[in-house]
C-alpha cells in the first residue's frame, strides 16, 4: 500500500510539488535561518527514510536525521529558490543515492541541483511502499 504519493501541482503559474500525506506520517519542522523551515518527513514503523522538503541548509537537515535515525532517501524541491534548495548539494553528501524531485521546468533550466525527477504536471511518484 503507498504510503505518500508526490503529486505535481500548479499553483499562480509556477510548478510546485504538494505530498498527498496518509496517516502513517510525522512531519518534523527544521528550522533554518532567521524565518525558514525545511520539512521532515518519516514513515512511522520499521522504515529508516527520510523525505526531506525545502532544505535551505543541509546542517540542520542532518542532524534532524541523526537525532531521529533516518536517512535521507527523497528530496523534494517545491521550487528553485535557493532558501528552498540551497543545502541539497550538502545532503547529496552524506546520502548520495537519494532522489531529488521537482518540476520539469526547473529541472530543464538547471535551476536545482543533482535534480534526478523532473515532474510535469499532474505526474506522480510513490516514495515509499510498505
């Protein structure tokens, strides 16, 4: 049974990626700077991955992971900001198997880096079965 299921959406003109969450989730706030948050996704059970949403920093991202005992498996950019994607470089580092998702627009503008899914519209994608 899929447990979240990426789902590309459009919203005033530019592609961003929205998570259809199923109970069997926790979402940990990260955060980052002043006045920004990166988001934590696990999967409650046996599972030791992590999705990891707008990481402006990859620091604090891994040291959530540690805290929790996951492993970055997912990033997803929901756009190319760099407050939204500037730590995925360092993440990659530390976890260079995990996936980068985010739209196919920025992914054909070169605008995230190490960008391994650029989703169009209305794409899906499962991150994790149980």
């Amino acid at each position: 049974m899929p447990l979240i299921r990426l789902r590309a959406d459009v919203n005033r003109g530019s592609s961003i990626f929205m998570p259809d969450i199923l109970p069997s989730c926790t979402v940990h706030l990260v955060p980052m700077l002043e006045d920004n948050y990166g988001y934590i996704l696990t999967l409650e059970g046996a599972s030791d991955d992590a999705l990891v949403i707008d990481p402006t920093l990859a620091a604090p991202v891994l040291a959530k992971c540690r805290e929790l005992g996951k492993r970055v498996s997912c990033i997803l950019a929901t756009h190319h900001h760099d407050d939204h994607i500037g730590g995925i470089t360092g993440i990659l580092e530390h976890f260079p198997k995990a996936l980068v998702y985010g739209s196919a627009y920025d992914g054909e503008q070169k605008r995230i880096p190490k960008i391994t899914d650029a989703l169009h519209h209305g794409a899906t994608r499962l991150w994790h079965k149980q």
